[in-house]
C-alpha cells in the first residue's frame, strides 16, 4: 500500500507504533493496531492494513499562538533581531496595517496551514490595546465560525500590565473578551504596582466567568519574578478559573534555590505552564557580536517533577518575534525535545502537545479510545530517531477517519498585503 492512500470505509490499522500514554499504559511506544469506522476509533473492522510500524498521534492542541500577528514579516521585519525590536516593529505594523481584513486573510492562511498538519485546536492571543480590541475580536469570532468542525479557535486578549486599570479603557476590552467567549490575558512586567494590578485583573476576569493566560518573565533579567507574584495573587484572591502562564524564561537564570520555591507556588496555585521554545530561543540572549549562551527554555522538568501540567505551543509565525515557523506542532514536538532534553525523560512528554494543552483550555480530550473521533497524525517513522530525524511531510491526517488534503497554501497569497509600512 502506498503510504499517503488509506481505504475510505471501515478499516483497521494493524501494525502500529503509539506512545504508551495515550493508551494509558506504562512505557515507551506500543505496537498494536488500531481500527477506524463512521468517523470514529472503533472495534476491530474487516479489511485491514499492515501500516509498516508507523507512528500514530491523536490531532494536536496549540495552545499559544498569534494568529494575528502573523506573517507579517515581509512587511515588517525585525531589524535587530531582538525583543524590544519585535515589540516596536509590530506595533508599527499593527497602527498602519491590522485592518479586520488584512487580520482574517493573515490567520486564515495560518489555519490551513495548521489544519494541513494535524492541529485540531488552537488558542490565539489578540493585540486588544483600543482600538485594535474593537478590530480584531468580531474579525476573530467571524473566522471561529468559519472554521467551526475543523479548529476549534479560542481567543485571549493581549495588553502590557502597564495599560490595565479596573477604571479604564481595558473594562471595554474585557466586556469585548465577554461577549466573544475569549480568555482574560495580560503581559506582566516587574512595575512596581504589580500585585494591585493582578488583584484587579483577576478580579475582573473572576467577575466575568473568565479563565486567566498571562505572559510572563520573557526575559533572561533573573530580577523578572513575576511569575511568582501571579502565583501569590492567585493564592491570595482564590480566583478558582484556570490560568496559564507562558514563557517563564527568566526562571532558567535565578539562583537555583529561589526558583525551586516559585516552582513550588506555582505547583501549589495550580497553573498551568506552557512553554515557547523556538521563540525563546529566537529572541532571549541575542547580542550583536556574541554568540547566545542561554537557551530561553523555562525549567520545564522541575515542573513536570512537582505535578505542573506543561505544554509546549508554537507561538509566532513569520512575524518580528520569530521569523520562522508554520504552526506545525510536529516540528515544535520534535524542537522542543531538542532544545529540552525531553529524550531521556520519560515517556508522558508527548501529552504536553495534545492533552495537557486540551485541560489547559478547556477543548475535548484528544483520545484513542473506542467512540472517539479519529482525529489522527500518521507518520511513516516507526520510533523516535526517525520520526524527529526528518520533518515527515508525508505524514497522514485524518480528521473523523478521513485523510484530508494536506496541500499548504502558496506565500504568494499574501503579497498584496505585504507592502512595507
């Protein structure tokens, strides 16, 4: 049997590598098979097909991205290559571009291309700074629609701490946030104010009935202890919705103690952690003239080691942040064991790219279980080297038993909105 052509009907997949894990099982990965009928994980079927060993995942979640950040790199490329160089091109571009259609046509290409390869899921974080708040959301909920029964999409406001009042401009933003059924976000900085500005913030978000994701410590400036400030307020308050917390680079520069007791806060307020490899390792450390000696990555096995759940996410694509990229969580997967060491660490890694992010946000569990909707990624690698050794653009997707059309769309679809600022 050709690789890429599987029977439309009933059929089962015999010969087949899984993890352990998502077949609740201890281990490594188990070769068993598995059997596909009226869109769903079924029974055994009739006609079978010897699948060579191939590796097979439930569809991924993408759990931090920026659809509406993306691509805009032609346009507007980071002249340095550093934070402060992404921060200041994107606003630029954001004031002279992000129109409600130059914003859906960006994150439509970014979600075929997603869907292409093999995400399900998708939370975005929005520029919401007035008046890109009353811009972006109702362009995002009309895409949402779109894409209803292929993504599901959910979005989370985007502002620096510095902009938040509970008397502000931000109330609108978060009655917008309301209405379009999204997620209350935040950047946090060390400001002076900040434990009355994260009171205020979750108190509103708690008001509203919204979960809380906040970026945090994207820096390599050990000084940056937000995350453990968020931890406390979230102790303090007893806001009970989840919160996510992103990024945490500055965490992997303090002194080792100081950390261990933040991981301890943060395992004891129950957030959730993702983590931006690429993006970190894009940004963090760069100096002219000098070669990087910090990876970016936050302490993602001390972590796992105290019961916080972890998820690795894609982040930017082909903007000022990060000039690569194609919200290809398989490519994350296999950097983000790379950069990470997950190799050697266990073999529950590959729930932090599918079920951890999923609880994090509150999408149905990707699961292989009898009943469940054959969402599927199918690769011809038959154990890890092979899979993370190649960036298997053959691989298989199924979405409710059915390969679908893996065609990405052509750049060029883009270069009439790709005029320089």
């Amino acid at each position: 049997m050709e690789f890429r052509v599987l029977p439309s009907g009933p059929v089962t997949l015999q010969n087949v590598h899984i993890p352990a894990c998502f077949l609740d099982q201890p281990g490594d990965l188990i070769r068993t098979e598995i059997s596909l009928a009226d869109g769903k994980i079924a029974a055994p079927q009739a006609i079978a097909v010897d699948m060579g060993g191939a590796m097979v995942f439930p569809a991924f979640v993408d759990m931090h991205t920026h659809l509406d950040k993306g691509h805009i790199w032609p346009r507007s490329p980071n002249p340095d290559g550093t934070f402060m160089g992404a921060l200041t091109t994107v606003g630029q571009d954001r004031v002279a571009h992000w129109t409600a259609e130059d914003v859906r046509r960006r994150a439509d290409f970014a979600l075929r291309c997603a869907y292409a390869h093999g995400t399900r899921a998708i939370r975005t974080h929005l520029d919401s700074v007035p008046p890109q708040d009353d811009i972006t959301w109702p362009a995002f909920s009309d895409l949402r629609a779109e894409w209803t029964g292929r993504i599901d999409l959910q979005g989370v406001c985007l502002i620096g701490c510095e902009k938040f009042s509970t008397d502000g401009e931000f109330r609108h933003t978060a009655d917008l946030v309301t209405e379009h059924r999204g997620v209350l976000g935040m950047v946090t900085y060390p400001v002076d104010d900040l434990a009355e500005r994260l009171t205020g913030f979750l108190t509103m978000a708690a008001e509203r009935g919204l979960d809380a994701d906040f970026h945090v410590d994207e820096t390599m400036d050990p000084s940056s202890e937000t995350l453990r400030a968020i931890s406390l307020a979230v102790l303090e308050t007893g806001f009970a919705a989840p919160v996510t917390v992103g990024h945490c680079c500055s965490l992997s520069t303090q002194d080792e103690a100081r950390a261990m007791d933040t991981l301890d806060l943060v395992a004891k307020a129950g957030l959730s952690v993702v983590s931006l490899p690429l993006c970190n390792l894009y940004l963090q450390d760069r100096h002219r003239g000098r070669t990087p000696r910090n990876r970016g990555i936050t302490l993602v096995h001390e972590m796992a080691a105290r019961g916080i759940p972890v998820s690795f996410a894609s982040d930017n694509t082909r903007d000022p942040f990060y000039a690569y990229g194609d919200l290809d969580m398989l490519e994350v997967m296999r950097q983000a064991t790379r950069i990470g060491h997950l190799d050697h660490a266990g073999h529950d890694w590959p729930r932090a790219f599918t079920t951890h992010p999923a609880a994090a946000c509150g999408f149905s569990a990707p699961s292989l279980a009898v009943g469940s909707p054959a969402d599927l990624v199918i690769c011809k690698a038959r154990n890890w080297t092979e899979l993370f050794s190649r960036p298997q653009s053959d691989r298989i997707v199924l979405r409710e038993g059915q390969s679908i059309d893996r065609t990405l769309p052509d750049y060029a679809e883009l270069d009439d909105l790709m005029e320089p600022a």
